[in-house]
C-alpha cells in the first residue's frame, strides 16, 4: 500500500494538470493531496519539466526511462498513477501498459496508467485506450487542456 492520501481511482490527466498548473494539489473538500507517481519517460528534459511540476504540486515522482524498467518497477513499489510516454527504446508505453495490466488480472490492484504524448491526434488517444491506458495528455505539459476519458 502507498503512504498516500490519495485514492487511486481519483487519478485523471485532469486532476494531474490542475494540480500541476496551480502548483499544488488540492481538492476543495479536504487537505492537500499526496500521492506516489511513477513518470516513464525517456527524454531528460521532459523527465524534469514533468517531475519539478508535480513535485511543486505535492506529489512524489519516481522515473522510468522506459517501459521495460516501468513494469518492473511495478513490481516492487506501489504507485498511485502512472505516466506513461508512448514512444521509448526498449519497450513503448503501448507495449507496457498492456503488460502491467496483464500482471494487474494476477491480483495486483488497477493502477491509473495516463499516457503522455506529443502526438494529439484523435487516433492516438483510441490506441492509448484501446492499449489500456486510462486517460491522455499532450506534451508540452505546460500547454495542456482538459483531459477526459
């Protein structure tokens, strides 16, 4: 179990963006939320804009550089959320993503995997859903809308 008060299923790319953009993370009917992140991202740069925000939002983040080390990261810590890049060497967030949730039917509980992407075609959205994923976002975070799935 995570030390968060967070629960999981109130993960979205919504909530993680208005979190990140307010630089806190807090809902209007309780205290600052906390919450354990794991951030897959192969890019260094994109690794720290994404870590210092949510960092500034009250969450912890642990990174990834690609899918292979996400899934066995997984393994041994528990996450709150998942950020997933599509597009990474060794194994992409696809290819993960439907490997975490593979290992989730052996009676791991259901992480929230949002993907993140520079690629905001609609088509792209329906293959991160259709993969597993539970939300999407758009890179550069900075210029994010809404997200909804």
């Amino acid at each position: 179990m995570c030390s968060s008060d967070l629960d999981a299923s109130e993960f979205s790319g919504e909530a993680l963006v208005d979190d990140a953009e307010t630089g806190h993370a807090e809902d209007e009917h309780g205290p600052p939320r906390s919450g354990h992140l794991l951030l897959v991202e192969d890019n260094p740069v994109n690794q720290e804009v994404v870590r210092s925000m949510l960092e500034r939002a009250g969450y912890t983040v642990i990174i990834a550089e690609n899918g292979k080390e996400a899934v066995g990261s997984t393994l041994a810590t528990a996450y709150d959320a998942i950020l997933m890049d599509l597009h990474m060497p060794v194994m992409d967030g696809f290819a993960a993503t439907r490997e975490i949730r593979e290992l989730e039917k052996q009676g791991n509980r259901r992480l929230p995997i949002i993907a993140l992407t520079a690629n905001a075609l609609p088509e792209t959205r329906e293959l991160c859903l259709k993969a597993g994923m539970d939300d999407y976002l758009t890179k550069p975070v900075r210029q994010i809308g809404r997200a909804h799935v």
